[in-house]
C-alpha cells in the first residue's frame, strides 16, 4: 500500500536530499508520501485525521484581513492570541498565501508554533509557493522551527515553481507515525501520481540555484508592472511578498457601478472591461470578509499584462 505514495525512487531520494538541506530531522523515508498535487494533500490529511479520536476534534483555518494574519477560524471568528479552544486539533495555513500574497515572518510563525505546543496541535501548512517570493524575504518552512518537527504537515509539489499546474504531482512530509495516515487516505482516494510526470520532477528538482534567482525576479518584475496598472485603475491593492495574486478593496467600485457583492463585480469586469478576475470572497472561511474584494493574478506574458492594465483604465474615468 504505501509503495504508490512513496512516489518513483530518484524522486523520493531527490526530494529527501532537498529538504534535508533545509533541516537533518526533516525528510527521512518514511515521512514522504508523493500524491496528485498539493490540494489532494490536504484533503487527504484531513481525512486521516478527522476521525482520530485521540487528539482533539476541530481544525482552525487561517483567514486574512487585507495582507495581514488577522484571526483564526471555525465556528465564528476569533482573535488569534487571547482566545483559543480547548478541543483545537490543528492550525491550517498557507505561507506565502493565495490570495493575500502574505509571507508569514519568524516571528508569525513562532507564535503559530507557540500556539501548537502549548496546546497540542498539529500546524498543517500549504507551502506551494516556497521558490516565489519577493523583496529580498525568504521561506521559512515552520517545521524548521524548535518542537515543530513532529508536530507539522508540509504540503507542497511541483506545478507553481515549475510553471506545471496541469501535471498534478504534489507531497506531504510529515512525522512517521502522521504519514502513515495520509499514504491510506492517499490509497483508497488517488491511488498515485502519474509516473511519467514523478520522473520529470526529478529533473525539475535538479534545477540550479539561477533557476529559482530567475523565477522570483521575473515574477517581481510582473508583480510590479501589474500593481502599478491596477492601483492607477482605482484599486486599493494590497502588495504581495510572495505567490502571483494581487489582493485588492473595491468597495467603492461596487457602489459606483451597483455590484452587490464581488461576484457581480467580477463579472462586470468581464463583459464591460474584458478582464477577468476572481471573487475575493471564494477564500475566506468567512465569506462577508472578502465580500468587496478581487483577486488578480499574473503568471501572464508582459503584453497579457499591459492590455489588462490598458483594459482596467476606463475604471479610472
């Protein structure tokens, strides 16, 4: 059973070698399980866990006001410090963040970790965007943390840092005795990924230092041309560290051209400005705090780029 998630061998020692750079306790054979992308990953931990009676029962996500770590939420929304509930059971979050574009700082993630350790928690953690970050700032996975260890689900793959989001081959590192649910959710759900595209990610994974010097500064530079078209357009855009998405407040555009919520926006946006975007409400746990807001992306060329921008200006009129 746990052959399929263990992925191809050079990808599995490959990948092994890889995250043992970033910390010795991190990455021994039994901690990887390779699946059918990162989305996968975390539905098959959730799986695993969910009905695991011997730690606590529910699971916080992380939601985002604007571009800063705001709450933690389940049932209802609450301040991530002064509150806490004795029956969590772990923390989901997603650093560098879709759609905020948020790079979690040591300091963020000791408090998420603190969090963890104080109360038994698990940090389940998307880190897909790890090789895409701006401004001179770094990744820092919280497993490379003290205590966080054993005590953390790395889920990442291949498709952002690579530019390959239709071949659909992602992992979870985690501790022994955590992977051993996954790799038998991952079995009866996705069986595995497909082997052909397992072999080319050894080759991705092989990629030199100026692969990945190259990636942050051409998306930085697509960052920065989209920005400046957006916020001359109107939008109060919220600068993104990390990922390909801008964030942006458009609540008074909702109100000049009689949108109820970002969705009628959004398709404003497509039949009378021809560009395309998504609601910002689709990633909050909450859905009335991302009601006024719109996600742009560009992972584009220059020219797709500089006709939204062009597009985006007869907002501005």
């Amino acid at each position: 059973m746990a052959r399929l998630a263990e992925g191809v061998r050079p990808l599995h020692i490959g990948q092994c070698e890889r995250l043992r750079d970033l910390d010795a306790n991190l990455a021994v054979a039994d901690q990887l399980v390779f699946q059918l992308s990162g989305q996968p990953g975390i539905a098959h931990t959730r799986i695993a866990f969910a009905n695991n009676q011997s730690r606590h029962k529910e699971i916080y996500v992380m939601d985002y006001d604007g571009a800063n770590v705001a709450r933690l939420t389940f049932d209802r929304t609450i301040d991530i410090l002064p509150v806490w509930s004795p029956d969590g059971k772990a923390i989901v979050f997603n650093s560098p963040n879709n759609p905020s574009g948020k790079v979690f700082s040591r300091a963020e993630l000791q408090v998420i970790a603190d969090l963890c350790i104080k109360h038994d928690l698990l940090a389940i953690t998307d880190e897909i965007y790890e090789h895409i970050i701006y401004d001179g700032l770094g990744h820092i996975p919280i497993a490379t943390l003290p205590g966080m260890a054993d005590r953390t689900i790395t889920i990442s793959g291949i498709s952002k840092s690579y530019s390959v989001t239709g071949w659909r081959v992602g992992y979870a590192v985690a501790s022994p005795e955590l992977s051993l649910g996954i790799r038998r959710a991952h079995d009866f759900i996705t069986v595995g990924a497909p082997h052909p595209l397992q072999e080319a990610a050894v080759t991705a994974l092989g990629l030199p230092d100026p692969y990945y010097v190259h990636l942050r500064e051409s998306y930085q530079a697509r960052r920065d041309l989209l920005l400046g078209r957006v916020e001359e357009a109107g939008f109060v855009a919220y600068k993104p560290r990390g990922a390909y998405y801008i964030l942006t407040e458009a609540e008074h555009f909702l109100k000049r051209f009689n949108c109820r919520d970002d969705h009628e926006f959004a398709l404003y946006l497509i039949r009378e400005i021809g560009v395309a975007t998504v609601p910002g409400s689709s990633f909050y746990a909450h859905r009335e705090l991302g009601r006024t807001k719109i996600r742009f992306c560009f992972p584009k060329t220059d020219d797709m780029l500089i006709e939204a921008g062009r597009r985006l200006q007869k907002l501005a009129r």
